[in-house]
C-alpha cells in the first residue's frame, strides 16, 4: 500500500507476501509474527463499565468522551459524578441559593453568574 521504486518492486513485493498480513478488521499491514498480539489488543471486545461492548482500542476514548458513567463536576458544587447523573443533579444543586455580597439578595447558583449585571 506504499509506492515503491519500480526497481525494487519485485523485492519488495516477495519481502511482503513473506512477511506482511492484512488485518481482517482494521485493514492495516502488520508483520506475520505480531498478527495474533494486534488482533488481541486492538481488536478483542470488552465490555465497559456501562455494559456497551466494543474493542479494545476504543474504549478509552469512549470512557473519556462519551460514557454514560464518566465521571463530570458538577457546575456549581464541584461534586464528581456520573455523566447520566448530571442533569438531575444540577437542577437541584442549581435550584439553591447564595446571599448575594453586593445586594444581599438570595440568588440561586445557577443565575448567580448573571446577577451582578442586574444586581442593584
């Protein structure tokens, strides 16, 4: 899957039919002798933690960026919690309130970002 000098060409061709396998799944050229421990590591299924199964060589991607139980803070507590947990949590937790400095009026946390533009 490289170009190859037309001198070399045949060389080159004998040297990969000898050495070189396609993967079946990813299509990459791996050597022979590292076939089975690429297939093992890239390739196996495993199961995360949410029960969704897929290889190996995805699941750190999927724990970081779109598991539903990666772990998140919270906005406006800074409590580490699962991602589907999010929402729920800051409804609530945004729903409290905190004594405004300037005015002394109770602003709930989740408008307190906004208050000191109106604040009066």
């Amino acid at each position: 899957k490289k170009d190859i000098p037309a001198v070399n060409f045949i060389i080159h061709e004998i040297h990969c039919r000898r050495n070189i396998e396609i993967c079946p799944y990813c299509s990459d050229s791996i050597p022979k002798s590292e076939m089975k421990n690429h297939i093992e590591s890239e390739h196996v299924q495993v199961t995360c933690k949410c029960r969704m199964k897929m290889e190996s060589s995805l699941l750190k991607d999927h724990e970081a960026s779109s598991c539903p139980l990666r772990p998140v803070l919270c906005q406006f507590c800074d409590i580490q919690l699962a991602f589907n947990k999010l929402q729920e949590h800051e409804l609530y937790c945004g729903a409290r309130t905190e004594p405004c400095e300037r005015c002394g009026r109770n602003v709930l946390l989740k408008e307190l970002k906004e208050h000191p533009r109106v604040c009066g």
